[in-house]
C-alpha cells in the first residue's frame, strides 16, 4: 500500500522542474488545460490565471481526493478519452509517463492526430550505455542499504551506467519500496513519442537535489542527463 504522504512529499520536490512551461507558453491560447496523472493538482493550481479550462486525470481515487480538497475549482476525472481532446487543448504529463506500463499503447491512441500540445516532464536516458566503473560499484555497495540494492538488482541488473543511474533516483523511496522498485523509470520509449508531432522545446538536465544527494550518499557525481523536458505540438490528422 502506497504512503501517500511520503510519494507527494517526494513529488513537491520537483515542483519548479515542472512548472517550466509556465515561462515557454501563453496559457491563454488554450481552451482546456489537462494534467494527467494531476497528483494533489499542484500544476493546475499553478495554471489558475489563465482562461482555460482545468481538468485533472488521475486513476487514483485517493490522489483525486487529495486534488478537490487543494484545488477545488478544476474539474477531475479518473480517464482520459479523445473527445476532451481539440487542438487548442494543453495536455501535461509530469512524472507520470515511465508508470504507464502497457497502457501507452491505448493512450497513443487516445491522444494522436489530435493536434493538442503536449507537456512533458519525466525521467529518460538516452546516452550510449557504459559499464560501471569498479569504483562507483564499490561505493554503491559499501554505502547502500543491503536489502534494497539486493532486490533492485534483483529485479534490474546492476551492469551499466543506465542500472546506476535508475538505482539513484529510486532508492531513496523507502516507505513506498515496493511500489517503486517495479517501476522502469527509464523504460518509456520517447522515440515513439516524439514521431507522433513536432518537438519545439526540449531541455535534458539532472535534478541539482537529487545529484546533491547522491554526492552525500554516494560520494557520486551523476553526469549524464536523467530527466528531460519537452513541449510537442502533435499533429492533426485532417478529415
């Protein structure tokens, strides 16, 4: 059972990564405003000046809960379906894309040729692939929890930068572990997505906390980008 205290405590503290689009967009050239997966609506509220329409999507009766007591004035519901979608619609994907699992492949279709814009913000890794360094291994099992860095490299390997990096952003979530660890943070393919429209923003970058962290655990400094943000505007499919 997920702590829910402690899952939107870890959420908060990537708040300011998320809003970037707040400084890339005219919020009033849209009719609607989604965020899917809206967590306690925090993105929403902070989409309040605007003209459009907010609208939360989140499958999770209890994070719906938690949106209507924060930010009661947007309207919320559990799916998303094609006909919420125009092409002055703003959808929002912040750290929701890497836990959708085989449902992407209904999503895509929900969302394609609707000629909405998309927000996105997650965790991707794209550079080529290098073994770890006996170096970094070592720190890694000198200074983690046993138990955990067992069952992750139990689920996921530990072979690769790719396995370090993914190992980072996730051993943290302690009281919601077993949740976490069945999530492959980096396994949403991005290539799909950005052939479903026109990329007209993208920044990959590391979170500062979290390589602020993991230099205090792990004496570590990550390098490679772990996160990205992106704005897509998809196409339209005429007719």
């Amino acid at each position: 059972m997920r702590n829910y205290n402690t899952y939107l405590r870890g959420m908060e503290q990537g708040n300011s990564e998320k809003l970037f689009f707040l400084e890339l967009l005219d919020l009033n050239n849209f009719d609607r405003i989604i965020d899917f997966g809206c967590g306690k609506a925090d993105i929403l509220k902070a989409c309040k000046n605007s003209r459009a329409k907010l609208i939360g999507i989140d499958i999770d009766p209890i994070m719906l809960q938690y949106a209507r007591e924060n930010f009661p004035t947007a309207t919320y519901y559990s799916t998303l379906t094609k006909e919420m979608i125009t092409p002055k619609t703003l959808i929002i994907f912040s750290s929701v894309l890497h836990e959708l699992d085989d449902y992407w492949n209904i999503l895509k279709e929900i969302i394609k040729n609707t000629g909405a814009t998309l927000v996105i913000r997650d965790m991707r890794f794209s550079a080529k692939e290098e073994n770890i360094s006996n170096e970094n291994l070592s720190k890694i099992v000198r200074f983690s929890h046993p138990k955990l860095l067992a069952d992750f490299i139990k689920r996921w390997g530990m072979k690769t930068d790719k396995d370090l990096y993914h190992w980072f952003l996730k051993y943290s979530y302690v009281d919601n572990w077993n949740l976490e660890l069945k999530e492959n943070y980096f396994g949403f393919n991005f290539e799909e997505l950005l052939t479903l429209g026109e990329v007209i923003y993208e920044r990959n970058y590391i979170l500062s906390f979290k390589q602020c962290k993991v230099i205090k655990d792990f004496d570590i400094l990550i390098k490679k980008p772990t996160h990205t943000q992106l704005i897509i505007k998809l196409y339209k499919k005429e007719g």
